[in-house]
C-alpha cells in the first residue's frame, strides 16, 4: 500500500489510518521512528529490560545475583 502526502513544515506529517490499520499499530502504542538516507521507518516500540525496573530495583537483583553465583562457585548449592 502506498499513500503520496505533502510535506509541509507547517504541519505534521499524519500516517493515514489505513495505513496504521495495515501495519497493525494499536492506539496508544509506542512507535520509534528512525530516519537514514532520506527513509523514515516507524516500528512498534519494543521495551527493554531496563524498563521494566527502576535503577534501585536492578541494583538490588544485580546484588541477589551475584551473591547466588558466589554461592555456587563455593559449592553451597
């Protein structure tokens, strides 16, 4: 499918919603766009780990870890 838009620094470029329909984006979800070489890919915007958790959160099971890995290497478990 291939929609032609204008584009106008005044204005927003507007993706058409058959066109979101067709590329199956949801409403409010997260797009990340990237540009090169003159082309603009929009992509579904995929969480990372570090997301999931805050800078405490991953600070305190970096620590679970790591204590878990020393218990194995000295044969505790």
């Amino acid at each position: 499918m291939a929609v032609a838009v204008k584009n106008n620094n005044k204005t927003p470029l507007v993706v058409s919603p058959a066109v979101r329909r067709r590329a199956r984006f949801k409403s409010g979800q997260e797009l990340e766009l990237r540009a090169s070489s003159g082309v603009i890919t929009i992509l579904p915007k995929v969480p990372s780990a570090d997301d999931e958790y805050t800078a405490e959160q991953r600070r305190i099971i970096d620590a679970q870890l790591a204590e878990g890995l020393a218990d194995i290497k000295a044969g505790l478990l």
